[in-house]
C-alpha cells in the first residue's frame, strides 16, 4: 500500500470578507482552523511536505521500502521491479542504460522517512 502525500488546498483566510459572513453556518466540529494570512498556509504547506529526497521519483510518494538502484538513485522496491517487469532497463531519472537489475535497501532513506510520517501524524493531531 503506498502513502499519498497531498498539499492541501489554498484555504481561505480570516480576513476574507466572504468567510467572515459564512464563518458560524459553515462550522463542522472536523473542520482545521483558518490560517490567518497567506504566509502562515505558506509555513504550514513547507512544514508537511516531505524532502525530495523522501520522494519516489517515479511515483511521486513518500518513500515507504526505499532502494537503491544501479544508477545511484532511490526509488521505491515496487515501482522499480514494476519499471523492470515492464523491460526498461534505463534509469527513470538519468536514462543511463542499467546492465544490472539489483536493488540495495537504503535503510537511510527509510529512517527518515518513518521519522517524518510520524512527524506528520503529530501534526494531524495538533492542527
């Protein structure tokens, strides 16, 4: 199963004219609270979002068995044997020709990326 890591959307803020009339009919108890300006979504998007280098280039998720390809790179285990299954043999990211299909764990890659799912969960919590 493979992690989605989406932004969210622009929100409006607390001095939207619109919001302000709307603001008590349109209160769900799930709701997160308004960001107060454009700098503060801004600070919140950057804070959530993961490193590129956490980043499957393929697939574009967040890293959850991360490997380490013949060219250098780290994808995620299942996209690259797909990419191979499907008789590429060029890198995804360089098209250098790969002559070897191994795969190494990058056990790095996988720490840190534990590590910020576990930060994002604290931040689901608290927002």
């Amino acid at each position: 199963m493979s992690t989605i890591i989406s932004i969210p959307p622009k929100r409006s803020f607390e001095n939207d004219s619109k919001t302000n009339s709307r603001q008590h009919q349109d209160i769900h108890p799930f709701d997160c609270p308004k960001f107060t300006s454009e700098d503060e979504y801004d600070k919140y998007v950057e804070s959530i979002s993961p490193s590129r280098e956490l980043v499957c280039p393929i697939t574009q998720e967040l890293l959850r068995d991360p490997v380490v390809a013949e060219d250098g790179h780290t994808y995620e285990r299942t996209s690259m044997l797909r990419w191979f299954s499907m008789g590429r043999s060029r890198s995804p990211v360089t098209n250098s020709l790969m002559e070897k299909k191994a795969l190494f764990p990058n056990l790095a890659c996988q720490t840190m990326a534990q590590a910020h799912r576990e930060k994002l969960g604290v931040e689901l919590v608290k927002r």
